[in-house]
C-alpha cells in the first residue's frame, strides 16, 4: 500500500490506533474503528482508540470477520497496516467461536472442529472443574449448571466461547409502547433507541439476548430497555442501583407503556412485591445475613438471592451495569439461561472486571460516542471548568503533617472552596444548579451556608422525591446531593453542577455526574464546575477523574480562585 496522507488513521504496532478528527474523512473512519476497537481518548484533534483481545471478541460476536476488519485500517490509513497487527487480529478473531456451547438433549457440550484444542482445553486447570467427561474427539460434556462459570474460563484461556445454548422463554407480558405518555406527551423510540433495541434482540437468535448497550447520560437506557421489553414481552427482573431507581423506572413503565399497576412490583426494603415486571436494588440482592459463614452456600448468605429462581424470568435488566456487585456477578453465573441486557454510560469499571461483564452479562452491542448525541441534540452541550483554589495557611499546615491516607479528605473539604462556591453561585443564580460531594460534613456546611436542602443516602425515598419535584418546578432552584445523586436521579431541568469533592481518581463517577445535567436545554450550555485544592492529592485525583470526560471530547477550562469573580460563564452554543 502507497503512503496516504490523506487519510485521517494512523495504525501503530502497539494496537493503538490515532485517528485525525479534522480530517473529511473522519466520519467514515470512525464508523469503521467503533466496531472493533475501544475510543481511549477523544480530545481536540487526535482520537486513539486501542485494539485489544477484547474489543476484538466483541466484534466477532456481532459477525464482524478479520478480513472487514484489516480492510477497513486499510482503507483509512495513512500508512502501510504493520503486519504485526494484521497477524493479531486475524488470531484474536479467529479464536471467538472455535469453541462452542451447545445443548444436546439434557446435556451442555463443549464442542469444536479443533482436536488439538479440545485436548488442551481437557488439561487446562482453569476448566477441569466443569468437564464431565469426554464425548469424542470434537466435544466434551460440561456441568450444565455451570455454564457461566465456564464462560469465564475460557476468556481467561484466550478461547471465548460462542454461546449457542438459547435462552427460556419466561412467561409471557402482554403490553404495548404508547404513542402518547400517560401525561398526553407524544412518545416514540429514538432512531438509535431502536436500532440499539433491535441488535440486542437479534429478532429471538441464539446469538442474540446477551449483552450491554452503552449510551451517554441523559440518551434515554432506560427507554432501550423498554424497547427490549417490547420486543420480548416477557417477564422481566430489572436491578438498579437505588430506590429512587426502582421508583423511577416503575414510573416510566406506567407512563410509556400499557402496563398496568398490578403488573409491576417493588422489591426493596421497604416492599418484596413479586410481579410480572419487578424492579430491585443491588443493595437488596447484596444483603448479607449477619453470623453466616462465607463458606455457606450463596443462598444462604444472600437470602434475596432466591429472587432470580422465584419467578420464571425471561429477561434481567442490569441498569448501571457498571455497578454491578461481586455477588451479583456470582449469581449471574448461574443465569445464563435468562437473556441478560446491561445498561451503562460507561464500561470503564475501577475494579477491572470488564471480562466478566462479557463473559456473564453478554459482549458489547452497541455504542455511540457522547459528542456525536450531543451534535444530534440529543444530550446538551457542556461547558466543563476546573477551578484550582490554595489551601488555608491553617490547612496547608494541617495538610503537610498529616498521614497519607488524611491528606484527601483534608485537601477535599477545603474551607477555601467556599469563596469560590459564593462566586458561581451568584452567576448561576437563574439556573437549577445541583451541587455534590463526597463528605457529608462538608455538604452540611454548604446548605447551612446557603440555605438549600441537603438529600444523602439518609434521606428517605419519600422526602428525596419530594425535594426532587420541587427541583422540577422551580420552586427550589439549589439541591446539595451526597453520593446518591452520582446517578439514578432524574432532573430534567438541571443544568449546572458543581463538584466540591469526589470519590478520589473515579472516572465511572465523573461520567455519571457530568449525565446529571446533560438534558438538552434549548440552545443553552450545561455547565460542569469541579473545585479541587491546588497542590494536593486533590488536585492529583480531579486530573484521574477529567481522563473519562478527555476522552469523551470535552474540553476542560482551568480556572485559579483570583479569575473566578471576573470569569462569566458562556451562555449559548457556539
């Protein structure tokens, strides 16, 4: 292949891959490498998406081929494909499916036209526990009651299998899309709610059933979700990470579809109501018994674990699929059965186990970058700023003898952060502003200061929605919100926050806060305040969290506390 350069890729030998965002051609590029590699960052000029094993099975599970693949870096690039990463490819690609997962009358096979394979896959310790026995030379019978569990061990192996088991049907839900909301709103699916719906579905295929949608913040998961329970009319166990959650899809459920009271269920600590469509927390499922033994079957320990067996489920909903606890993975192993649909803004996981979300919870199905919603209209436009504010003398002295593990929360609860809230907070005086953080204390500070209600994980439901409407109407136009509002809370009409602390370096968090304020407003700016402690591990933890929203194409301000009472904030899009 000649030199190109007008071509906007550059594929290097480390499976990064630069891709030129000026260029005309870059539309066309970026279709392409969405399919099969992972964006990384997206900011001004240059985008690097990442070639991995991973994004690679995900492809393949959506039927992309090596040859697609290598064409497409081909066509766009700016210079010759090193022969590395064609070699790569071709390998990571052509191990999804050379193993496979059948069923054949009541018994679970493994199975593969490689005799070689199989024999490996015979001695490889990370699988013995689940093999049975040897059918012949292309299968081995495994425990069907394990499939999950298998699943996981052949991703550790290098070998991802292709799931061909089906799915239980569950028992069947009657019920519609309404075509104008229980409020007499015209409602109808998104073009890209739809398509996301439709690949999920697979129109019923054993390939499809599987898997996770991602979408930005404020692009409507939830409504996908009801596209997929459209598309199934099934029973469906929906798990969330709140109950304002749970409270929140029960009313979308009423307002969008025909489905009646009766057929949808809270199970929380408050109700365990067990109906056609039933809508859990994580923090339900995760209850853990006092005084049982980690060694004691699962059940045992999580009693409302019987939940995923009381009920013959043909779908689980995972909302905020990033989320998801290490029990709930447990048990998931064991519902390979059940089609599975996670929900996310994000994949980034700070515990790294994004494998286990494609081996349990099903591979990436669909995913559409933040910036290109926000050009559709669909999100607002966000005007994100960091203000850098010095320590008090008093707190620089505190800060500098204090323990490491001190020197956050010290930097974090900064009391010269409030000279600089009194500045934006005036400026923002018109708006519904939300203002967050990750110390109660501090947030306590803040309401007394400003007179404003405060809602943390002791608020209860009834009063956090109360607070919530009023938010909606106007009637409050400051809330000062914990942790809980990282995400689950839906307040249309929010469109500035300001971050006054967070939970050290999570990227996961600053995607979901960021989502908070992403209802289109017209043709106005979002905007995204975060105030760190100059100098400190705050400072060090704010660059961590800016990475996720970089990488997403925003563009950060930085601001010192001596520019922020001259500083006026963009109003419009430009």
């Amino acid at each position: 292949m000649q030199y190109n350069p007008q071509n906007p890729i550059i594929v290097q030998g480390d499976k990064s891959v630069l891709l030129e965002v000026n260029s005309p051609l870059y539309h066309e590029a970026r279709d392409i490498l969405s399919r099969f590699a992972e964006l990384e960052k997206s900011p001004e000029y240059i985008h690097t998406y990442r070639i991995s094993p991973l994004s690679l099975w995900n492809a393949a599970s959506s039927g992309l081929t090596a040859d697609a693949i290598v064409e497409g870096l081909t066509t766009y690039s700016k210079y010759p494909l090193p022969s590395n990463v064609a070699a790569d490819i071709r390998e990571y690609i052509g191990r999804y499916g050379r193993i496979r997962l059948i069923r054949r009358d009541d018994d679970l096979l493994l199975t593969s036209d490689d005799i070689p394979l199989i024999l490996e896959l015979q001695r490889r310790k990370e699988l013995k526990p689940y093999i049975l026995a040897p059918e012949d030379d292309h299968t081995l019978r495994v425990n069907p009651a394990r499939r999950g569990h298998i699943k996981q061990a052949l991703v550790n192996i290098g070998y991802p299998a292709e799931d061909l088991v089906g799915y239980v049907s569950g028992d069947t839900v009657s019920f519609d899309l309404r075509l104008l909301t229980n409020g007499g709103k015209p409602f109808t699916l998104r073009n890209y709610q739809q398509e996301a719906g439709e690949l999920f579905y697979a129109d019923g295929a054993a390939h499809g059933g599987s898997g996770v949608i991602v979408l930005p913040c404020g692009a409507g998961k939830t409504i996908v979700g009801l596209s997929v329970m459209n598309e199934m009319q099934c029973s469906t166990l929906i798990l969330t990470p709140n109950t304002v959650s749970v409270r929140q899809w029960i009313d979308e459920l009423i307002d969008k579809t025909t489905l009646m009271n009766e057929q949808v269920g809270e199970y929380s600590g408050r109700r365990k109501e067990i109906r056609p469509i039933t809508i859990s927390t994580y923090q339900t499922m995760t209850y853990r018994k006092r005084k049982v033994p980690r060694t004691a079957p699962f059940n045992e320990q999580y009693p409302h674990f019987t939940l995923f067996n009381d009920h013959n489920w043909g779908l689980i909903i995972y909302d905020e699929v990033h989320l998801l606890p290490a029990p709930v993975f447990s048990i998931t192993a064991n519902l390979q059965a059940r089609r599975r649909l996670g929900l996310t803004a994000t994949l980034v996981r700070e515990d790294g186990r994004q494998e286990d979300v494609f081996s349990l919870i099903g591979p990436k199905k669909y995913d559409v970058p933040w910036k290109d919603l926000e050009k559709q209209g669909w999100i607002a436009t966000a005007d994100v700023v960091e203000v850098r504010v010095p320590l008090l003398h008093n707190e620089r002295i505190e800060y500098a003898i204090a323990e490491e593990r001190q020197k956050y929360r010290i930097a974090a609860e900064s009391e010269a952060k409030f000279k600089v809230l009194d500045h934006l907070l005036i400026k923002h005086r018109t708006d519904q502003v939300l203002v967050i953080g990750m110390y109660l204390s501090q947030l306590g500070k803040v309401a007394k200061r400003y007179d404003v209600p405060l809602i943390t994980g002791k608020t209860s439901v009834k009063q956090r929605r109360v607070l919530y409407e009023q938010f909606k109407t106007g009637e409050i136009s400051t809330l000062v919100v914990s942790k809980v509002g990282n995400f689950a809370v839906d307040l249309p009409n929010a469109n500035v926050m300001m971050q006054i602390s967070g939970t050290f370096g999570s990227r996961q968090e600053e995607a979901q806060r960021l989502g908070r304020i992403l209802r289109p407003h017209e043709d106005e700016l979002a905007h995204f305040y975060t105030i760190i402690s100059k100098d400190t591990v705050d400072q060090r933890f704010g660059a961590n969290r800016q990475l996720f929203l970089t990488e997403q194409g925003y563009k950060y301000t930085i601001l010192y506390e001596d520019e922020v009472a001259n500083y006026e904030p963009n109003s419009l899009i430009c």
